[in-house]
C-alpha cells in the first residue's frame, strides 16, 4: 500500500493557540485514496465541520491503532491521490496552491495538474466546501496564465459533457469568458475549430457563450481584450483594469454575495506563513449557495434569458 504524507503541523500549531475543546473519539482520519489506497492522514478536528466528513467519519466501521493512538480509516477508492494531496494541503495549510504550480512549471507537467485543480474544483463542489471550490478556480486561471494557454476544447468538452452543471457552474462561467477571449483574439486553428465545433454540438455551451457575449456588449467591454486569466486584486467595479481583467471574486462562489467588498478567502488564501493566520478549525466560508434554494445560488440566470439584471453584469 502507497504511504502518504501525514498533514498535522499545521493543527498541531493552531491547537496550542486555541482553547478549542477535544473532540471525543481518535483525533486522526486516515484516507486511503484511490485503487491503490494511498494514505493521507489528517486530524479530524479539521474536517467535522464538513458535513460529508462529518457523516463519514460518524458512520465509518474501521478504526486502527497507530503508535497506540485510535485512527478512524475512510476509503476513498474513487477519487485521484493526486487530487487528494491538493486538498489535504489545503485543508490543513488554508493558503494557495502556488507551491503546487511552481512545482509543476519545473517538472514541465503543468497539465496534468490543470487536470487535478479541475477535479480538485468539482470534488469541492461535491463535498459542498466552497472555500476550496474558489481556491482551486485561483488556481486554474494562474496555471492557464503562467503557462500562455488558449481555453482547451479538451476541457470545454468535459465540463460540459461529462461534469453536472450545478457543481461545474463557475468552471462554466470562466470557461465562456475564455472562449470570448481566445476567439475574439489570434487562436491557433485548431483550437478555434475545435471550440466552434464544440459550440456547435453542446447546446448550453452555445446557450452560456452568447448569453456572456451579449452581457459583453452591453457593458461595452471588448471580449478580446478582457483576459479571464487576470485577476484583478479588488472587486471595484469602477476601475479601467476591467477592461483588461476579471474582478477577484469574478469566479468565485460568493460573487454575489461578496459584492464589491473585500474577498473572504484574502487573509486564509494569501502566501503568509500558517504561523502568521488565525488558526481555522472550521471549513465553512459563505458562499451565494447560502442566499437560496439553488446551489449557487437563486439569482442564476437561465442561459438563454436576455434579461440580464444588474448584479449579474458584476461577473464581468
């Protein structure tokens, strides 16, 4: 069996902080991720306030002895280790995941792990974490951006043929922006033709594409012009940068809710040193899934409705 990290400084640190009481039962989760069942061990305190993990956890029938300490054993056979490291990183670290991409611009397999971000994102969106959801759409649109990519008709394809669209709704959303941005700029042929044939044979693409060009001209901004891989580092709406770039909460899961104010994930998704964060020992962050039935979010706005309300111009 694959042996993984064990992911527990960061709680060790923040438990000497915090007069947080101690959970009853083992205070460690060990994950055996994937076929192989690689090993992540995470403390539990970190994870019971998802309830995914928290009913997981409540109802496993395995626990183990580790150096004479109680371990509660979850499988996780479904998903990908590779994956399943970004998000144990992150749920102990609570920061970006730029060390992942630095790492990966050396080892030059930047896409495989643009692949692991996006099942990272709807993996998020599964387990209904939506902190983690936006901290893995950052990273998307900086790996895209560190590496000069045109949206890939590859991926376009899986998020809408094979992703549900509620949980791959803001993957969505950047994915239209980039397509009116590669399309309206110099694109390699065979993107371009992969993209139109797309547009073509996936009706909510289509649907989604010219729904956001519309909003485009509306507010009289130019697609070509308007780079989804910038993140602006406000929410300003009144700013000449939009015409560059995208709002910094532009794709996050809280884009509605947070308006023009300040991020909620700044502090917890900035590169500061863990020593430096108030310790978290709560995975939950508002997201615009809490203002309505929708999942993300009642005031979603039907892809082929050309009524266009003024808070959904915000994205943009």
């Amino acid at each position: 069996m694959q042996r993984g990290r064990v992911f527990e400084k960061r709680a060790s640190s923040a438990s000497s902080q915090t007069s947080t009481p101690r959970l009853p039962g083992p205070a460690m989760v060990k994950m055996l991720v994937g076929p192989s069942g690689r090993e992540f061990v995470i403390p539990r305190k970190l994870l019971v306030s998802c309830f995914f993990f928290r009913q997981s956890i409540e109802t496993a029938a395995r626990v183990e002895l580790e150096k004479g300490q109680p371990v509660v054993v979850l499988a996780l056979e479904d998903q990908c280790p590779d994956m399943f490291e970004l998000f144990a990183f992150w749920v102990v670290e609570r920061r970006n995941l730029d060390k992942f991409i630095d790492a990966a611009e050396a080892r030059r397999s930047c896409k495989e792990l643009l692949w692991n971000l996006v099942n990272l994102h709807l993996f998020a969106a599964q387990v209904d974490l939506p902190a983690l959801q936006d901290c893995a759409m950052d990273a998307i649109q900086d790996v895209h951006l560190r590496c000069n990519w045109d949206v890939s008709p590859k991926l376009i394809g899986y998020a809408y043929t094979a992703c549900d669209p509620q949980e791959s709704c803001r993957l969505r959303k950047w994915i239209v922006a980039m397509t009116a941005w590669t399309l309206g700029g110099v694109a390699a042929p065979d993107v371009a033709a992969g993209v139109e044939a797309l547009l073509e044979r996936c009706p909510d693409f289509w649907a989604e594409y010219h729904s956001h060009t519309r909003k485009m001209a509306r507010t009289g901004l130019e697609g070509h012009f308007k780079d989804p891989q910038l993140r602006l580092p406000s929410n300003n709406l009144r700013t000449e940068e939009r015409q560059f770039g995208f709002r910094q909460c532009s794709f996050h899961t809280h884009r509605s809710a947070v308006g023009q104010g300040r991020c909620p994930h700044h502090a917890a998704l900035s590169s500061l040193s863990p020593s430096l964060l108030p310790p978290r020992t709560d995975l939950y962050v508002e997201s615009d899934s809490d203002r309505g039935d929708s999942r993300f979010g009642s005031r979603m706005v039907s892809p082929t409705s050309d009524v266009i309300h003024e808070s959904d111009l915000e994205i943009l």
